[in-house]
C-alpha cells in the first residue's frame, strides 16, 4: 500500500510543469530538456531508495513479531513441564510422593536441556554435526533451537506418570538421559527433520504431524506402558485405595497445561501468522470438546461428571489435536477432541482394568492413547485450505480427496510405537542393570519424598 501511494505522488509530480530557473541562475550550456531529464533521474533514485528501505523496514517488523511470537511459545512450552505437569501429576499421587514426582518433571528441565545444547539439537534437526539453518525462517536459528528445546523437556517427563511412587530418582535420570538419544532424537529427524523418513514434506511416508503426536505422546505414552509392565504395581495395587491427594494442585496445573499448550501447537506455525490462529482455535476447541466428552461418559456410567474426569478430558483432547493443529479446521477440531475425550476414558476405566497394569497417572491411556487417535484422524480431517503442505490445490487428507493420507499416518503410528517399545525396553535393561529400577518395598512403603529427597512436600502438625 505505501509503495503504490510513493508510486502515485511520484507519477503526479512527474505530470506538474516544473517552475522556471531565475534567469541569473540558469546555466549557460544547458536547455530546458536536459534540467528536466535530470529532475526526473534524481527523483526516481530517490523513490528506488525510499522504496528499498521500506521493504527493509517490513521484512525487520515480520521478523520482529514473528520472534517475539515464539520467544513466548517457548516460555508456555516450558510452563507446561514445570509447573503445569508437575502440578498436574503431584496432585494425583498420595502426600507422601508429591515432592518425589515434582522433582522428576523439573529434573528434565535442566537435564534435557542441557543434553540437547551439547549434542540433541544437531542429532534431531542438524546435518551432520552442524545445525540445518534452513528450519528458521523468518526467526533467529536461537530461537527455533530453545523452542524446539522445550519440546524435548517435557516428553520424557510425561513417561514419569506411569512410573510415579515407586521409581528411584538416579535411574529416573540414567533412563530418561538413554531415551533422550535412543527414542527421542531418532524419531524427531524421522518425523520433522529434513530428508527424514516421515517428514511431511520430502518423506517416503509423508506423516502429519504439526507439534508432536507421534514424537511427543505416542513415543512417551507407549514408553510409560512398556515402563509400568516392566516394574509391576505398586505395593498394594488395586486392593488398597489410593486416591489423588490433592485434586487442586492438579486441576490448577490441568489450566496451566491449557494455556501453555496454545504455545506447544500454534507456536509450531513457527510464525505470527493466520496458520498460528488456525491452530490456537483448533487447540482450544479440541480440549473443550474432549473434557465434555469424558464427562458426559462419566455421566452415563457414575450418575455424576468429575472433576479429575473433566482435567483429564482436556488433557487427552490436547493431546489429540496436536498432530492435527496446523491442518485441520474448527469443525473437525471439535470432532477429534469430541473422540479423545471417549476414546481415553474407555482406555483409562476399562482397558486399564481389564489387563491389570499399574499405570498410576494414566500416561499411555491419554498420552498414548489420546496421540494414536489423533494421528489417524488427522490423515481424515486435514485440508489444504487450512495448510497446503503439499503444494497448492493439492489434496492433504481424507475430506480432500486423499484418503492414502490415512495410510500415511498408520505408517507414522506404526513406526513411532516400534521405535518406542523396543528402544524403551533395551533401556530399561541398561538402567536396572546400572543402578537398578524400582526402590525397595520400605522405601515406597514411607514414600519417596523422604527416601529419595529427604524432605516433605507438608509438615503438618498432628
């Protein structure tokens, strides 16, 4: 708009005789003609210079706000490991766990990032051992690493839920140190590094997958599975009752997921842009579909919506809808989210009961879970007129046209859950050879805060 205003002032100037010389001041050798070609050439360099400078100064603004814009993504994708999971697990472990469970989502905080500045940021997105400045755009190559740094953090916390009251802190650290380089990394250039085999755009699989469905939650979900069968129940699992201790804490850390989470997928857009929108709505409606319907199905089956069923419900639709963020619109949203929270609670409340695992925080049946039912459907809902990832005008999913899209995804689901299952178990030997896994029976008996941390969460007088 400001070029063709220029381009306008500079045609009507053009147009307007120009006033006459003073006739002391005209220079002998020159004619009208030539003092006329002059103004003109002087005048055009002016408007070309002005011109660049403008563009300039909208190419810095873009970049400007699009790096302020995932400077904040990746403060919410930290909010959510610490506080929001950590919250949201301590509420639901007993009092004598709290600090134990806190201490592992904030212990990848530092450990993760500290493993993927050395050596993780060039094993998921470099090329050979240097960083791929191609994946930065229009955003400082700082940026999209910490950004990408947060993601890492928080998926290996997400396996301690299934490991929670009975899982020693320095094998905490030698495992999830091993599947930070054996499951994480591979998987992340599998699916979002260039060239990878699942990558969306040069891939021999063309996966989906804006923010993390099979590299986040399938990966840590079925992790936490493989975790919770190798260690067994805890002690007095199902016979003894054993309650969250405190459901504000977790339905505090549940919101703080909610708003972080708007950081996790529309920061995945990777710019300020209408993609960006796009998936904050859907990210938004996925989780309020989802926690309606892990209510309305307590409903039926209990007489009464809780509030634990309705944390959990968003949590599963969020998990849900971050494949999909980027490709698909409101409507659909709502659909998958509406799937999720169904899907994850018949997991969680039946699944869960009839093999008999201990999975004490119900990670692989909303993470594991919740990011399988995504995927899949993200190859059905995805539209080209929400993100043309292919090209323009070409199909992307299953509403488009392109129902192999679908098979694209089991593809990535298939792969992802491999790579998670067997890479967990042969770390799982490594760690409970080294240090041993579990904490003995007196140890989980008194509770890990003490044990393990020697501190309580509550000093409360008797």
């Amino acid at each position: 708009m400001k070029r063709a205003v220029l381009y306008c002032c500079f045609t009507i100037a053009l147009l307007l005789p120009a006033p006459p010389l003073p006739a002391q001041q005209a220079p002998a050798s020159s004619s009208p003609a030539s003092a006329t070609a002059a103004q003109k050439s002087d005048s055009s360099k002016e408007l070309n210079d002005k011109l660049a400078q403008l563009d300039q100064r909208v190419t810095a603004a873009q970049s400007a706000g699009d790096n302020a814009w995932m400077l904040v993504s990746a403060a919410l994708v930290l909010m959510m490991t610490g506080p929001g999971l950590a919250l949201f697990y301590s509420g639901l472990v007993r009092r004598k766990n709290t600090l134990a469970i806190m201490m592992q989502s904030f212990g990848m905080m530092g450990l993760i990032s500290v493993l993927w500045a050395l050596v993780g940021y060039s094993l998921a997105r470099g090329v050979g051992v240097d960083p791929n400045p191609d994946y930065a755009g229009t955003i400082p190559h700082l940026t999209f690493m910490i950004y990408q740094m947060m993601f890492a953090a928080i998926t290996p916390a997400l396996i301690t839920g299934a490991t929670a009251e009975r899982m020693k802190f320095s094998a905490t650290v030698l495992f999830m140190t091993l599947w930070f380089f054996i499951v994480y990394a591979p998987l992340a250039h599998m699916v979002w590094g260039k060239g990878g085999f699942l990558n969306a755009a040069s891939g021999r699989f063309p996966c989906l997958d804006f923010a993390g469905g099979t590299v986040v939650h399938i990966s840590s979900g079925v992790s936490a599975l493989v975790c919770a069968l190798y260690m067994g129940k805890r002690i007095g699992f199902p016979k003894q009752p054993m309650p969250p201790h405190s459901l504000v804490l977790s339905f505090i850390g549940a919101c703080l997921l909610w708003v972080g989470w708007f950081g996790f997928n529309a920061g995945s857009a990777l710019a300020a842009n209408g993609l960006a929108s796009s998936a904050f709505v859907a990210t938004h409606l996925g989780a309020a579909a989802a926690a309606i319907g892990w209510s309305v199905a307590e409903w039926f089956k209990n007489g009464k919506a809780s509030a634990l069923g309705a944390i959990s419900g968003a949590v599963a639709g969020l998990v849900a809808i971050t494949p999909a963020a980027g490709f698909v619109g409101p409507m659909p949203a709502l659909a998958i989210g509406l799937a999720a929270g169904l899907v994850c609670y018949f997991m969680v409340t039946r699944v869960k009961a009839l093999f008999g695992y201990d999975d004490a925080l119900d990670a692989f049946g909303v993470h594991g879970a919740g990011g399988t039912i995504g995927a899949l459907l993200t190859g059905v809902f995805a539209q080209q007129i929400v993100n043309p990832i292919f090209g323009a005008g070409k199909p992307v999913g299953g509403l488009d046209g392109h129902w192999g899209q679908i098979g694209n995804q089991l593809v990535g689901v298939l792969i992802a859950w491999g790579f998670a299952l067997v890479g967990t178990i042969v770390i799982l030997k490594i760690t409970d050879l080294v240090t041993g896994f579990r904490t003995s029976e007196e140890d989980e008996v008194e509770g890990l805060d003490v044990t393990q941390h020697g501190e309580e969460a509550y000093y409360l007088e008797s």
